[in-house]
C-alpha cells in the first residue's frame, strides 16, 4: 500500500521560474540596460545619451513588446498573424486621440481666455475641432472621438478597441477553421482595410495627416522632453518586463502545453477534446490588446501616427523579425526587435559607412533593403533558429530535431511525399 | 404692312430673277443701292431676300462682311467694296464678292455702310439661313453649334426650314435635336413645347439634360404666405438650410429686422467692457450664451448697438413665412413636362452607366484575373505563397519600359516586350524556385517570409536601377482613344485590349494544363506527388516548371498594366494583396476559379464605387470587408476543389 502511496504522490512543482530560467535573466539584463541608459541619459545622468537616442531606445522597448506578442502567437500558436501592427496602431491612435484632444484644448483655452469676453463651452469646443479637423477640411467632431476629452475612457479603448476587433475577426475566422497561409491572407486583408480606411479624409482620423504632436504631453509640459523622454523609457521597459513575464505564464505549464500543440498538429490536439478555437482567440486577443498596449507606449514617443504605420508591410516587418530573432522563445523575438530595428535605423540614418568598390559606390541608404531581404531569405533556409538560436550553443540545450515545421498545418500544402527527395532520404 | 412686303419681294424677284442667272452680288447690290449704304430695319428684308434667292456663293461672305462693317462705297465708281486696313489715308479694297484685291481708293471717297443694331440681327438671321443650308458641311455643322452655344428664339424657324433639305443623316438628327431643344426653350404655345419637350425623351445627350435644366431653373424666395407663381417646392429652415441663412433671407427680403450672429455679438460686446463688466453684468458670467444676450440687449437699449432681434422673435419669423423655390417659367406645364421627362432621361441614364460600370468592372476583372492567374498557378497549385509576385509584375513592366528604350515603334516594341518580359520572368521564377523555394515545400509560411525577403529586395534593387519616380510605358497609337457606344457607354481601347488578353491567356493555360503533357504531369504532381513520381514524373522539373510558368504570366500582366498605370518599383504592391485575395475567394488549384475570384472583385469594387464614386479608398475598403466576410461562409473559395486533391 505504502508504494502505491508514493506513487501516487504528484511529482515536486518546480517553481514557475525554474521552469523559465529567461525570464530571470531577461528581467535581469532588462533592468541593467534600463539603470545604464538612465545614467547616461540627459535628464537623470551624464548626458551621454542624447535625449532622441533615449526616444529611440524607448521606442525599441515597445517594438520588442509587439514581437514578443507576435512571438506568442506565431511562435508558439503558429498562427502567422500579419495583422498585429494594426493592433499596435489602433493602440496609439487611441491615446493620439487623448494627446491631441488635451492638448489642442489647453493651446485653445488659454488664447480663447486671453480674449476679453470668456468663451462659452460650445465655442471652446468649435475651435478645437476647427484646430484638429482644418486639415482635412472640416471642424465637426466624428462620433468616435466622443470619449476623447477623458484620458481614462481613452486609455479604455487601447484595451477596448483592439481586444473586440481581434475577438471578433477571429471568431469568425477560427470558427470556420480558416488556418495556415489562408489566415495569413486573410489578416493582410484586415490589415489592409483598416489602413485605406484611415487613409480616407471623411474617416474622423484626420486622413493620411494622422494625429500629431503627440510628444507633448497635456499637463506635463513644464517637464521637458529630456525628463519625459526617460519617463516613458522607463514606462516602456516596466511595460515589456510585465508583457514577457505575462506571456512566459501563458506560455508554460499546461495551457502553454496545449498553445503548442496545437502550432504543431491542431487537429490531434482538437481529437484529445480540448477547445482549439478558444485557446486561439484567447492567445490571439491577449495579444492584440498587449500589441496596442505597446503602441500606445510607442506613439507618444514617437511624436506622429498616420495610416501609413498601420499598412501590412509593417506587420511583415514584425513577423521578418521575430523569425530573425528566433521563433518559439521569447527573448529571441525580443532581440530580433530590437536587433533588426536598431540595425535598420543605424543603416538607413547613413551612420554605416559607404564602401567603395572602385567601379561603383555602395550607399548603405539604398542597398540595406537588399540586404535585409537577402539576410531574411538566408535565415529562413538556414537559420530557422535565428538569433535565439545561438543561446542554444551557451547553455548546451539541444531542442528535438524538427522534422515538421513551425507552423500550423498546412492548409492548402499537399501531402509530402516525393516532393522532398532530400528528406526521404 | 406684311403682306405688301411679301407682294413687292414676288415682284422683285419675279422681275429679276431671270436677270441674276446671269448677274453677279454686285449687280444686285447696285439695284438696292440706297438700302446697302444706309440700311434701315424695315427696308434690309428686300436685299435679304433678293441675295437669298440668288443663290450666288459670295453671299455669305458678303452678309459677314456688311455685319462687320466692312462694305463701303466707293462714291469714284458708285461700286461696293469690301474695304481691307487703312494704310494712312489709302484704304486698300478687295471684291465684294471674291475678296480679289481691286485697288485702293482715298479715305474720303468712301461711304461705310454703317447697319444699326436691328439691321444686323436682321442680317445674322439671314446669314444662319445661308450657313444652315451652306453646301459645305463643315459650315453647316460650324452654324448648329454657334446657335446651340447661344440659342436664340428666332433661330427656331430657321433651323426647322433648313431640316428638310439636310443631305447629311447625322447633322439632320442634330438639327432635329437642336429644333426640339430651342422649340422646348422658346416655342410659342403650350402645347408645342410640351410636345417638344416630350420628344426629346429618348436622348442621351447633355446637351437636352441641360436644356430642360435651364427650363427647370428655380429661384429662392420668400414671403408670408405662398404666392401664386409655379412653385417648385417649399424648403425647410433647419432642414434644407442653416437657420441663419434663412433668417438672412427674410432679413435680405425686408420682411424682419436682422439679428447679430454670435460672432459678431461677442465682438460687440467686448467693445463695450466697462470694469470688468458689460452693461452690468460681470465678464465670468458671458461665458453663458443666455447672459451675453442679456447684457447685449441692454446695450441695445442704450444705443450703444445695433438693435437685434431677440431669439424667440428669431424663431417666431422664421415659422411664420414660406421659404420656397420657384420656377423660373411660369407654365406648370411645361415644368411639369420637362421634370417627366427629365426623369426618364435620368432613369434611361441610370441604366446605361451600370451598363458602363458593368464594362468598368469587365475590364478591372481581367486586369486581376492577369494579375492572380500567375499566382493561381503557384499559389493554387503548388501550395506556395509567393509574395515576390508582385516584384515580377514590376519586372515584367520594366522590361517592356527599358525595350522601348532601344524599340522606338510602340507596336512592335510591344510585340517584343510580351515575350522578352515572359522569358525575364521566367528565368527569375525558375531561379527563385531552385535556389530558395525548393528548400520550403514543406513549410509553407515560411515561403511567404523568405519570399518576402525576396520582393523587399527586388524592389529597392528597381528602385536603385530605375529611380523612384513612375517610368512610361507608352501604348501604340492604334490603342489610344476609346470604344465610344453612346454618350455615356464609352471603354478606353487599352482595356478592350487587356479584356482580350486575359481572354487569350485563360484559353492558353486552360489548353496547357488540359491538354497537353506538361499539364498533365503538373495535374498529376498536384494530385499526388508520390504518385506522380513512380509514374516516371520527375516532380522538381515539374514543380520549377510550373513556377516558371506562373512568374512568366506575371510578366506579360506587368506589360498590360504598365501600358495604363505608370511603372513604379512599387507597382507590384498594388496588386499583390488583391491578387492573393483573388486566389482565395475563387478557389485554390483552379483557374475557372480564379476567373470567378476576379470577377467578383472587380465586380464588386466597382460596384461599390459607383455608390460613392467620390472615394474609390472606401470602395477598396467596404470590398475587403465584403471578402473577410464572405470567406467565414465559404473558406474553400467559390470553386471548391473536391476530393483527394482538396486535401481535407
């Protein structure tokens, strides 16, 4: 009897950190790389970091919060969403709306006030909508900017409008089993409707001008922008250590288990009798709402938003660097981020040097694109592992050998015999 | 009165008509000397009529040359000249019926036939008559457009007499439209121009439109109570029109005093800041519209201001009048006529722009369908998403542009263009297909990013040759201008040509893949790879085959859409997601099915453009839409694959 009990005695839980030995480490460097940047930053340190540079590196923070949320739903749900920068967009038109809103009735107050008659409150209301909506040749207020005037309600809908898009879109999408690559182009669609849709004039966004001004917080200007600069730094890395802590509980023990069962073969894991269609819209809305939660980190730093940031290209980007950072771990998408990203500004912002090949001159300016493209192509034949891969050598992990891939199944793929002799063999 | 002038113009002519066979103008200018040289409104119709019925050719450019007040006699010979620019007191003179040079002749002896403004309407109507029934049809149609550009009542009788005799079928129909028209605006009874007006129901042209908008031209009023004129329709304050603009109408018609719009009530008011307060009350307290008004009405009371009305009496006016719009013509039934007719013309017209969105729409589907039956090919029957499709688009478009670098004919560079760009594309499917796809067939999204990485690279690799700004492509001259089938039914030739091209190409790949031994073994290989294989298909000649073939149709679909867009690097962008979605919504691995894919989304984009044709953003936004939408019910596509090959 006594054996049985011991048998029947549940194996020690090891704790959720010792499960996930990264996230220590990844809050560890997190925090370093924080404390340094506000040493040397201008506001809080030695003024090594000029206040812009700090934007940047705040700005990275966000992007790689987007890519671990990519990550989650890509890398380990397999769903190849193209549509979570639009997440990430609606996230920062949403507290745009709040910045401009404030901001313009607090310029707008204070000349109004500076008249000799004080104004009535439709007059204050007039003028900031002539002030926001000039531009594109209207001053009416559209009815979703109606909540606008409260920062509380504002904030509301970065969770509120990107959780119920993604709820909706994807019930309708996993409900009627659309998978794989379908869903892919599917997405794109979402995406691309949703940017020519901001692009229109009469779309209350202010058309292709998108919202501005945005660094200017209302109520906070006597700050300065070299204090705020580090404040949202600072916001940003809280942000993307509670996001990866948050995803690394996703991710592990049994729902984790589930997540990744179904990236790897949906139908068995639906035959075992679990809820596939709920686990996906669960890991597809958790991270949109994260991904818009990210932009509105984004945006204020970034100063100006506009339908252009929302066009499906920049989904591509974000999927190209997760896979470049390394799918199915979550430091990986972080470091694709800001690798691919800070590497990108540095090529693009001519801090690379030219290189003279006698008979022609490679401007990095022109070429970096190529190279990215050509790098991208080369990790995916390659490198499916990507960057992340490389702490596989340090800490000797040896992941199983996939034969399978990454991704769902596979849709409209045919079967795959004969038409690889290289892995029959 | 009439009937004598009637009498002595038989007379006349009867009297000299057998003599101007034989004469010329001048001969029978000189038999009216006195009228030519001082006209009069009631002495010119003899002349007129003695020209008309000579029949000379110099008529016409005679009765230009009296309108213009440049005959004059010349008191030496007592002869009429057409007199050229004075040159000091020498006036050159030209022939008054050739324009021959015929010598000069000193400023003084020369009389100018100088006619009144009467005389040379009398004169123009008369000169319309000739030009109506000029036997040069250039001029005849040169005279129905002057009178169509400024109609004139007079001018309806001219034109009808002038129908009969009209030996041109085409300009008749015109006189015919042109009479109904003038007949509708002008005509003396009732009955007539309800009668013309009806007759013009079956046109098409703007020209009608116009003239029975011109007859349904409303003015704005208002008053107390209705008046008695032809009124077209009462409109609302507050509905039809802003508040105040309708309190400024009353205010303009003298029926209310005015009222100070806030604006300028407010700029008033701070005129008149007396201590912080107007007119006793505190500043704080202006922010309320109620307290503003207050404090300007004691400002009134003082005279400091000018009076306004308060708001009640604001409202009060306002109920208490009719605003209205009213007809200009005063004959219900004749609006009554025009505004039936109108309406069928609209409804007629309703039916010939779908008819034209339909072609619209045509033409728009086959630019897809060349667009997504490479990437069907792929896509549909290899499984491989190639976002790098659109770059071979672009490619495709460039090589016709850097062919006519060297091809300056148009047609024949496009003759060459179509191939060299199939054989490019073709060479850079097959080599992507070796050297990057291969390696991914059994990882499906991971074609799509390394494809991916491929497009970004192609792109700004164009973008370095070529620049950034659109390159032309330009189509040979046979294809410029369009199909023009009414006045409102109109296709360009360039998608007439692309229609047929999509056309020619589903007849070529339908041939390929049914009946021949490459599209046997590509059908084979969808099938049943393993199959395929130990039936002695070599799966990788097929595979990079078909690929080959899918980016060599991309080619020749950038050389169509080069021809009517302008070729940019990023062409292929434009096209690429609506290619994918045309993939989708027909159905994979079949070509009718993509045929049916573009054909809804051409349809459709252009449906709904027509309904906002303003904002072409929204249409391509409520289609996605449409599409998301329409997947959730049928994930498979319209055609749906069935059986092994569908892989469920």
């Amino acid at each position: 009897m006594t054996f049985t009990a011991t048998n029947a005695r549940p194996a020690p839980r090891r704790s959720f950190i010792a499960q996930n030995p990264s996230v220590l480490w990844f809050l560890l460097a997190l925090a370093v790389f924080t404390l340094g940047v506000t040493l040397l930053s201008e506001a809080t340190g030695t003024g090594f970091l000029s206040t812009s540079f700090v934007k940047t590196l705040g700005k990275t923070l966000c992007l790689c919060l987007v890519a671990i949320a990519m990550d989650v739903v890509w890398g380990y749900c397999g769903i190849l969403s193209l549509g979570h920068m639009a997440f990430f967009g609606i996230g920062g038109y949403a507290i745009g709306m709040w910045l401009m809103y404030a901001r313009t009735e607090i310029i707008v107050t204070r000349s109004l006030m500076a008249a000799p008659i004080p104004p009535t409150e439709q007059e204050i209301v007039d003028s900031i909508g002539t002030q926001i909506f000039g531009v594109v040749g209207s001053s009416e207020f559209p009815l979703i900017w109606s909540f606008a005037d409260s920062l509380f309600l504002q904030l509301l809908m970065v969770i509120a409008v990107p959780g119920l898009l993604a709820l909706v879109f994807g019930w309708l999408a996993f409900r009627s089993r659309v998978t794989g690559v379908y869903l892919s182009i599917l997405t794109q669609a979402m995406t691309l409707a949703l940017s020519l849709y901001l692009f229109q004039n009469d779309s209350g966004l202010r058309g292709n001008n998108g919202l501005s001004g945005l660094q200017n917080i209302p109520g906070l200007e006597e700050m300065g922008q070299a204090t705020l600069s580090i404040v949202f730094f600072w916001a940003s890395a809280l942000a993307l250590g509670m996001g990866y802590v948050m995803f690394a509980w996703v991710v592990s023990g049994k729902m984790g288990s589930v997540i990744r069962g179904i990236r790897d073969n949906e139908a068995r894991v639906r035959f075992l009798g679990y809820p596939v269609e709920r686990f996906k819209l669960f890991v597809f809305t958790l991270t949109a709402v994260v991904a818009a939660i990210a932009g509105a980190l984004y945006y204020p730093q970034a100063g100006i938003i506009n339908p252009a940031e929302i066009a499906p290209i920049a989904s591509i980007y974000l999927a190209v660097w997760v896979a470049i950072g390394g799918r199915g771990r979550l430091y990986g998408a972080a470091i694709g981020a800001a690798f691919v990203s800070l590497l990108s500004s540095w090529f693009t912002g001519g801090g690379a040097p030219d290189i003279n090949l006698g008979f022609y001159r490679i401007q990095w300016t022109d070429w970096w694109l190529i190279l990215l493209g050509l790098s991208f192509v080369a990790v995916t034949l390659f490198a499916p592992k990507g960057i992340g891969g490389l702490f596989d050598l340090l800490s000797h992990r040896h992941a199983p050998d996939r034969v399978g891939d990454y991704g769902p199944d596979k849709g409209a793929l045919r079967a795959e015999e004969g038409s690889e002799p290289e892995e029959a063999k | 009165m009439l009937r004598a002038l009637v009498l002595s113009f038989l007379l006349l002519t009867g009297l000299i008509a057998p003599a101007t066979a034989q004469t010329d103008l001048q001969t029978i200018l000189q038999t009216h000397a006195a009228e030519v040289e001082s006209p009069g409104r009631q002495s010119v119709g003899i002349v007129l009529n003695d020209l008309a019925a000579s029949g000379l050719p110099g008529v016409a450019a005679f009765l230009e040359a009296w309108q213009g007040r440049e005959v004059v006699r010349n008191a030496q010979d007592g002869l009429f000249y057409r007199q050229g620019r004075a040159q000091g007191n020498d006036v050159p003179l030209l022939d008054i019926a050739t324009g021959a040079p015929a010598g000069t002749a000193p400023k003084s002896a020369l009389t100018e036939s100088r006619p009144n403004g009467g005389v040379r309407r009398e004169i123009a109507s008369a000169l319309v008559r000739f030009q109506l029934s000029d036997p040069d049809i250039a001029k005849r149609s040169a005279a129905v457009d002057s009178i169509a550009r400024s109609p004139d009542p007079e001018q309806v009788a001219l034109l009808a007499e002038s129908i009969d005799d009209e030996p041109d079928p085409a300009l008749k129909m015109r006189k015919e439209q042109l009479a109904l028209m003038l007949t509708a605006r002008f005509g003396e009874t009732t009955e007539a121009r309800v009668e013309a007006i009806e007759a013009l129901a079956g046109s098409l042209s703007l020209d009608v439109r116009a003239t029975l908008n011109q007859i349904l031209t409303t003015t704005d009023g208002v008053a107390a109570e209705a008046p008695q004129a032809n009124i077209a329709r009462l409109r609302e304050p507050g509905i039809d029109m802003p508040l105040f603009t309708a309190y400024r109408e009353l205010v303009d018609a003298g029926l209310a005093p005015p009222r100070v719009p806030p604006a300028q009530l407010k700029e008033a008011l701070a005129q008149h800041v007396e201590g912080g307060t107007v007119a006793g009350i505190p500043l704080a307290q202006l922010s309320d519209p109620a307290r503003r008004e207050e404090a300007y009405q004691a400002l009134a009371a003082q005279g400091l201001v000018a009076p306004t009305v308060p708001e009640a009496d604001f409202n009060r006016a306002l109920e208490a009048h009719v605003f209205y719009s009213a007809y200009a013509e005063t004959d219900p039934a004749v609006t009554d006529a025009a505004r039936r007719t109108l309406d069928a013309i609209q409804t007629k017209v309703g039916v010939n722009q779908t008819a034209d969105i339909a072609l619209d729409a045509l033409s728009l589907a086959s630019i897809y369908f060349l667009a997504a039956i490479g990437l069907a090919i792929t896509f549909g029957v290899m499984g491989v998403i190639n976002m790098a499709h659109g770059e071979f688009i672009m490619m495709g478009a460039y090589t016709g542009y850097v062919v006519q670098l060297f091809i300056p004919n148009y047609t024949l560079s496009l003759v060459v263009a179509l191939p060299l760009a199939f054989a490019v594309t073709f060479a850079a499917g097959v080599a992507m297909e070796r050297l990057v796809i291969r390696w991914l067939y059994h990882r499906p999204l991971e074609t799509l990013l390394a494809t991916f990485g491929i497009s970004i690279a192609l792109q700004q690799l164009a973008k370095n040759i070529f620049g950034t700004q659109a390159r032309p492509l330009t189509s040979p001259g046979w294809l410029d201008g369009a199909l023009v089938i009414n006045e409102v039914i109109q296709i360009s030739y360039i998608r007439i040509a692309i229609f047929v091209l999509a056309l020619i190409f589903l007849g070529l790949i339908l041939f390929a893949l049914n009946r021949t031994r490459l599209g046997l073994e590509v059908r084979a290989v969808t099938q049943n790879p393993g199959m395929a294989a130990s039936m002695g298909i070599d799966p990788d000649r097929i595979n990079m085959l078909t690929f080959g073939l899918g980016s060599g149709i991309a080619g020749i679909a950038g050389v169509a859409i080069g021809l009517y867009a302008k070729v940019t690097s990023e062409m292929g962008q434009d096209y690429i997601v609506q290619s994918f979605m045309t993939v989708v919504v027909g159905g994979v691995g079949n070509v009718w099915g993509t045929l049916a894919g573009a054909t809804l989304i051409g349809g459709l984009q252009k449906g709904i453009e027509w309904f906002n044709p303003s904002n072409t953003l929204a249409a391509q936004t409520y289609m996605i839409l449409f599409i998301i939408l329409f997947i959730q019910f049928r994930p498979k596509g319209i055609v749906a694959l069935k059986g092994r090959a569908a892989g469920d």
